[in-house]
C-alpha cells in the first residue's frame, strides 16, 4: 500500500532546484535528457526523472513522491498509479463504458 502522504507541489520541487542553483533545463541537458522528460514527473511515475531530480535535491524519490512509493521504499507499479491517480493527470482520458 502506498504512503497516505502528499507528494512534494511541483513548485516545491522547483524551488529546492534555484536554491541549488539549478533548473529543469539545467539539470536535463547535465543527464543529457530532455526538460519534457524531467517535467513528465509532475503527472506520472518516471523512476529515472524522479531519481534525477530527488538527487539534485539531496533526497531519495519516496521523500519527495510519496504516493508512488510502498511503505517499504519499493516503487509502486506505474500501471497501478495511474489506475488509481487518473482523474487528477491532465490529458489522461478514461475509457468510456458501452451503455
């Protein structure tokens, strides 16, 4: 079960990167990635971004993303996520039901 925990707001996260002198761009071209790959951590799981940013924050990813993340520290699966989170990402649609 995951953590009951709110996730990190993406503006938190951002600001803990400009004290440290750093940004999304920044931090993307330094793992040579795209800004879009670091930014899809706001919606949706993304082990590898999530590892990138909570790094250059000094933390672990279940710090800053609990929800994704058992109590154990083993990541929930990104399927499961989504099944449970899917009404708060933009631009997912749900699957309409047959009448």
């Amino acid at each position: 079960m995951a953590s009951k925990r709110r996730d990190w707001p993406w503006w938190r996260i951002k600001a803990g990167l400009e004290a440290r002198g750093l940004s999304i761009t920044s931090l993307a071209a330094r793992h040579g990635i795209t800004k879009w790959s670091l930014t899809k951590a706001k919606y949706r799981p993304q082990p590898r971004a999530q590892e990138i940013l909570a790094a250059a924050l000094g933390l672990a990813p279940h710090q800053v993303w609990p929800s994704r993340y058992h109590l154990t520290g083993s990541p929930v699966s990104p399927t499961v996520w989504m099944q449970i989170n899917a009404a708060g990402v933009p631009g997912h649609r749900q699957k309409r039901r047959a009448a």
